[in-house]
C-alpha cells in the first residue's frame, strides 16, 4: 500500500506562471499528493431523486459519462482528498483532509455544487459560482468583448453578472457610422440570447446571466418596464441599481434627473466607464435627458415587480459603503442570484452550514459545533481559491488579491421546525440572531487564525480595513485579533440559493421556509403524494391530529414575515442575501411599494419579489384580445360587445387547480372561452391560454354550424383525454387540463360527456382564501411533473432537482 500523501504530478495542462503576489503556483500545476482511500466505514446508499441528483450532477464520471462514485461518502472523500492538497505539508494534508471529511459527513458542511461534482476530477471547470465581468466600453467591438468572456466565463459553469450603464441611451448620436444607438435594453437582449438560447453551464443547463441599470440612466424607465413583455430578455435577470440619494428623494418627493455624459467630450471614448461619479469628480459635462418625479420612477418599480416580478432592486451604493473592500474595490454589479456584490472580474467560491443538522433529537441546537464546522469550512473555501481553475487571467489576479469566500446556510426552515419555533415569528427572530451571529464570529476568528499562519488578503491594510462598516460591528476580541494578525479573506459570509445541493441533503433550501409539506411525485411507478420527512414523521407519531403552529411553509407567511428573516440575517452578512418573498396574488403595487420602501429602511442589500401571478398572462392576453379587431369580407367573426355575461367554474385539475370562464351573447350563444390555471408566465398557464384561445375563435367565426353544437363538439374532442395524472374519482373524475374544460362547456351547456347523456358534473369547492404567500407550481421541463417553483431567487423542481441557477 503506498505511503500517506504520496507525490503525483497532475495532467492538466499549463496555466498562469505566478500569482500576484508570487506565493502560490497557478492550481493547474501544482502537484497533486494523493491519499489511499479509506476504507469506508459506512455506505449510504441514496434513493430516489436524491440518488439521482447525486448520480447524474455531483458523482465522478468516467470518459463515458459513466458515475464512478455511488455513494456520498465517496463524493467527501474525493473533494476532501483534493481541496486538502493546497496546504504546506503533508502533515497538515492529513490533518486538514480528515477535518474536512469530518465536516461534510452527514451533510453537516455542503460545498456548492460546482467543487463538489469537479473537485479531484482534473476537468477545467470553475469551483466559483460568481463572476462579474466590466462594463461593457461604449463601443460595438466593448459589447462583443463581453458576450465572448460570458459564453466563455458559462460554458465552464460560472454564472455572470454586469452592469450596462457605460452604453450609451437609445437614439444618442454614433459618429462614426452615422447612426443612433439602439440603447442598453436592446443589447441586453443580445447578451440574453447568447445566454438563454446558445449556452448550457458546464454542459448541464443554460447560463445564469445578470444585467443591471443605474436609476440615474436616462433607458432606466425602459429598462424597468421591458419584463411585462415576457417574450423580451428571456435569458436574464434584471435589477436596477439603487443609490441613497434617489432614496432621500423618493422620501422627499423630488425630482430626479436622468442623465449621461457628453458624448461630444474629447475624451469620451478613453475615460468613460461606466461611473458616473468618477466622471463628475473628474470635472466632466453630463447631459440631462429627461427629469421625473423619484416616487414615479419608485412607483414604476413597484408596478413592474407586481406585474412581472422584475426588475430586482440591489442597493448597490449601499454594499459599496458597507463592503469590507471599500477603500479599494468599487463593487459594479451582481452575481446572476444577486446574493454577491462585486468588482469587475471578481469571482466568490459558495459553500453552505446544513443548519438542521445541528439540531439534537431533544430540540436543542448545537451551537458549540456548528461554531467548529463553520471554522473548518472557511479554511475549506480558503484552500478552495487555490484549487480553482482560472480561465481568465484577470479573475485570478483579483481573487488572489482579495480572497473573497461565501459561507452560508441551508436548512434553516428544517432547523426550526425541529426547534418547534414557526418560522417568522418573534421567537424565530431571536434564534436566527444568535445562530447567524455563531456563524460570523466563527468564520471571521478561522480567518485570522489563517492569517497568522498563511498571511492576509494581498490588499489588506490594517487601518483602513478596520474602519469597514462590518468590521466595526465585530465583538472587540475579534476585532482585536484581526488588528493583531490581519485577516485571510476580505469577505467570507453570504446567504446563497442551494438549490440542488439542499435537495441532495435532505433539507430545506438556503435561508428559505419549507416549501410546502406535501406535494405529488411522479415516476415510472406511477403517481403519489410526497411528504417532507419532518411532517411525515410528525404524522406517523401523531395519526389524525391537527399540524402544530410550528410547522410553517413558504404560503403560511406574508411578505413582511419573509422580510423580517431577511434583514436578520443581513446583519450578520458581510456580502448580501438572495432570498425570494413571496406573496398572494391579491398584495397590491401599492403594497410592493411599502414592501420595497421597508426593505431599504430594514438595511437589506437587495430584494427579489414574486407574487403569486406575477407575470403578464391570461387575463392580460384577453384584454389584450378585446381590442377592436379588423373585419374581413368573407366569413367574419362576431363582435365581441362591450359587456357580456357568462360564468366561471373551479375544477380541480392535475396541474392545479382552474377557473373556466364561459361568456355567452345575448342570444344564449358561447361567445369565449378564458382558462386561468397554474401562476401566470408558466407553462401550465400558455398552454391554458393557448386552448382558451382556439375554442374562443371557434365561437366567434360566423359558419353554418351554430356556436352551440361547435361547443357540443369540442366537449366530445376534449372530454376524457388523459395525462399521467388524474384527480377525483367517479364521475368527477378529471383526467387532464381539456378533460376538465370539456367537463366545465358540458356542466353550462347540458351536453352529456364521454357516451352518456346526463350533464357533465362539476365538484363544488370551498373558496380559498389568500392569507400567506401562496405560488402555484409550474411544470418541470426535465420531469414533466408540477413541482417547479420559485423560491431562493430561483427555479427548482421538488421532484427530480431540476434548477435553473
């Protein structure tokens, strides 16, 4: 058997020669000190979608694509194997390689999921999941630039995020072709096709793209509202960058100008970048373009979000005041999931504390070892920038310089429930602070110990770095040992999606309350309902009792519930948070406007919103459609009238449950048709808007063949058509979306259905009333199943992992 930690020189090609500072040899060609494998005392075997998450994203694959690894334990072994190599000796290999395995067993520390599927497997993909790129210069050849680092920064598994400011407003002068700027929102939609339409991360799944908009940009009201269009920019997120200072005026009511430098100055070409206050500090002319009122641009915002969910907001001169770099790095845009601020051509390694195991069987939480994992996870993400494949140069230099690390959580509504404390409420808010303050004070003293051992971040002066907003927040012992050692990394704490990797173990999502505590599953067995394994214990132990208080999910809490866990935690993190609040369809844009308002007064750094049908739709499309339309000669359709009767009818369905809208003209005659199921902007709602819109145009062609008997025709088409699922039995049985409307035109017209004579029957249903933050499901593009939701800033499926970050 070989020797512990023998020598082996890695394949992989040449990198960079030396880092900034000439301490650490590129990744690429260091040496790689292998350790035998342990023989592995325990062999978890996964099942289900967890095995296949583990299977298909994290295990090591042969040339083949075939998994190498078939159990966790194997997975731990390897990454720790490989991010334990980036320390001195092979005495503190040893030492550090059982530290770490130590901390991820048990899915106690959960790097993200890039180190865990390409650590120890020699391919050149990125362990970072946070890359911001420069403005783009204001130039045809500065754009293309861009979209080439993007597609290259992606295609390895890194998700983008920059900021369009530096070009130039729609219609500005272009000198040398003689033309008009078509403005940044219409190269926003190039950069989103390259990204949306051409790019899959790492092989597995289309790229993670950000684009943000200073409000002082003259396309800002543009960019603000291009989302209702949901066919525009499909391929990113947007957000617009908020400052202070349009803050004060939105409280005072004043107005706000939007402007742009002068495009004439001589030196437009060499000195613009994309700051608009380094421009001014520089004595340079801008132009005003246009002066509105703040609270209409705030307003706009407000509407935006309530229509469409976007754009985000990040208050990004906030993070610049607040950041640990202050006083060397302008943080310009964020990472796609807007949980990392940061400077051009910075890059943030993600990792996750599993908060609910660290929960004893008795309820109590286990501060004392969560403090240890936390320590040992930082010096893990540590090793980490070391280990790191750098296709650009650029992204090396400043990460060597800079060290940044973004250690978080998952599991914290799993955790909870353990504790038998309800998610939001006040005595949830005392316990978040105490863990997230145990997180902080630990990862922040690992750092400094690493310091003294290894040295600072290259840019770390005391003095300046000691006056940082997060810094002075610091317990004065901390604060102590940073001025006395210095600190290894800049940034170290951040609250990210985890997306798959919460899935895998077990858990709740990042910072996110438990989904929902029962949902259906579909596999090649056929369909059935899933617990969440607490609820499931729960019932099991307590048959026939009504669910305790503490068991809350996402549509239990109102937006405030969900902000107030939010600006908790931003406390104790020194970079920012992605977290989604949800709400009922009902909540207003007037309500979105004091949610937005109270976020910023809350020092949050940032905020996704989505409201349960939050993005243009049915309803939307029929206003749309009532518009007066051109007559033909031949054949015409009837005029829709001004006003007309019909009734609407709630089925339950197998993707969810829908409302079918019946109008009739005066004469008794079926006029259309609206179907309203699943949150507006899904799959499941244009496809329900698709059929409500060919059986409405059937109706409205005049023909020989009366609308009535078109109707008793598309029942007979419709009825009984079946998918994987049903729901109900008997005659109430439905059997898919059509099965469903054909029942709804047979109930109103007393058509029989499926051979029988007698009125097709409908199930009355009790009125749902929207107290939480209810959001329907969407249809997974992977499994097919309706287990798509949004939360963490994202999309996952809960029934095969499916993720779109």
């Amino acid at each position: 058997m070989p020797s512990l930690f023998t020598e082996k020189t890695t394949g992989i090609k040449n990198g960079f020669d030396k880092t900034l500072d000439g301490s650490f040899r590129d990744p690429r060609k260091a040496k790689v000190f292998f350790v035998p494998e342990p023989e592995l005392k325990t062999k978890t075997k996964l099942s289900g979608f967890r095995k296949t998450i583990f299977l298909d994203r994290y295990s090591l694959k042969d040339k083949e694509g075939k998994s190498l690894e078939e159990y966790p334990e194997q997975l731990w072994e390897r990454v720790s194997k490989s991010i334990s190599q980036y320390e001195k000796t092979p005495a503190l290999r040893r030492k550090w390689y059982n530290k770490f395995y130590r901390a991820m067993e048990d899915y106690k520390f959960v790097p993200a999921g890039r180190i865990l599927s390409g650590a120890g497997t020699g391919y050149e993909v990125t362990f970072f999941n946070c890359y911001v790129i420069p403005d783009p210069h204001d130039s045809r050849g500065g754009i293309m630039e861009r979209i080439t680092q993007t597609v290259e920064i992606q295609a390895r598994a890194g998700g983008v995020g920059f900021n369009i400011s530096s070009l130039r407003p729609r219609g500005s002068r272009v000198k040398k072709v003689n033309g008009t700027s078509s403005g940044p929102v219409n190269w926003a939609s190039l950069f989103s096709s390259a990204n949306h339409d051409v790019i899959q991360q790492g092989g597995s799944r289309r790229g993670a793209l950000m684009i943000m908009l200073h409000d002082w940009h003259p396309d800002v009201l543009e960019f603000i509202q291009v989302k209702k269009d949901l066919s525009k920019i499909p391929g990113a997120n947007l957000s617009v960058c908020i400052s202070d200072k349009f803050m004060k005026a939105v409280k005072e009511n004043r107005d706000w100008k939007l402007i742009f430098p002068d495009l004439d100055d001589p030196e437009y070409d060499d000195v613009w970048d994309g700051d608009i206050n380094k421009w001014i500090g520089l004595g340079k002319k801008v132009d005003v373009h246009k002066t509105v009122k703040a609270r209409k641009v705030w307003e706009m915002i407000a509407e935006a979000a309530w229509s469409s969910a976007e754009p985000g907001l990040h208050f990004l001169e906030r993070s610049n005041k607040q950041s640990n770099t202050w006083y060397f790095e302008k943080l310009i845009a964020t990472n796609p999931c807007g949980e990392q601020p940061l400077g051009a051509w910075s890059v943030c390694n993600l990792g996750a504390m599993n908060l609910s195991a660290y929960v004893s069987s008795d309820g109590k939480f286990m501060y004392d070892d969560l403090s240890r994992d936390a320590a040992t996870a930082t010096r893990f993400m540590d090793n980490v920038v070391d280990a790191n494949f750098y296709f650009y140069k650029e992204n090396l230099i400043e990460q060597q310089k800079i060290r940044r690390i973004g250690l978080g959580t998952m599991g914290l509504g799993d955790a909870l429930i353990k504790m038998k404390i309800p998610y939001g409420d006040k005595s949830s808010i005392a316990v978040i602070d105490k863990i997230y303050r145990t997180i902080r004070d630990s990862a922040y003293v690992a750092s400094s110990e690493i310091a003294s051992e290894k040295g600072p971040f290259p840019e770390y002066k005391r003095d300046k770095f000691m006056k940082g907003y997060f810094i002075k927040k610091l317990p004065k012992n901390i604060q102590n040992n940073i001025s006395k050692n210095g600190i290894r990394n800049a940034v170290i704490l951040t609250q990210a999606p985890t997306g798959t990797t919460s899935l895998l173990s077990g858990v709740s999502s990042g910072i996110e309350p438990v989904y929902d505590f029962e949902f259906k599953r579909t596999d090649r067995t056929g369909e059935r309902v899933v617990y969440h394994p607490l609820y499931e214990s729960w019932k099991e132990a307590h048959p026939n009792e009504e669910k305790p208080a503490y068991f809350v999910c996402a549509k239990d809490l109102s937006p405030e519930d969900h902000l107030a866990v939010q600006a908790k935690i931003q406390e104790y993190t020194d970079s920012s948070i992605s977290k989604t609040v949800n709400a009922p369809n009902s909540y207003t844009a007037e309500d979105v406007k004091r949610l937005y308002t109270k976020a910023y007064e809350s020092g949050c750094k940032g905020i996704t919103f989505f409201r349960d049908g939050s993005r243009a739709g049915v309803l939307e499309s029929v206003e749309t459609k009532e518009k007066p339309e051109i007559k033909v000669e031949v054949d015409p359709t009837i005029e829709r009238p001004f006003k007309v009767d019909g009734s609407t009818y709630k089925l339950r369905t197998p993707v969810g449950v829908a409302f079918v809208t019946i109008n009739e003209t005066e004469a008794g005659e079926p006029l259309e048709v609206f179907i309203n199921v699943g949150k507006a902007g899904s799959d499941v709602a244009a496809m329900a808007e698709a059929l409500g819109r060919t059986i409405s145009s059937a109706f409205r062609f005049k023909g020989s063949v009366s609308a009535k008997e078109k109707a008793r025709e598309i029942v007979t088409q419709l009825s009984g058509i079946g998918g994987r699922r049903s729901v109900g039995f008997g005659p109430n049985k439905v059997r898919s979306l059509p099965d469903a409307v054909a029942m709804s035109l047979a109930f109103h017209f007393g058509f029989g259905m499926n051979g029988r004579e007698e009125p097709g029957q409908i199930t009355l249903m009790e009125k749902v009333e929207e107290t939480g933050s209810h959001v329907e499901a969407d249809i997974c593009p992977s499994c097919g199943s309706n287990s798509l939701v949004a939360e963490e800033g994202c999309v996952k499926c809960y029934s095969c992992g499916h993720s779109e970050c």
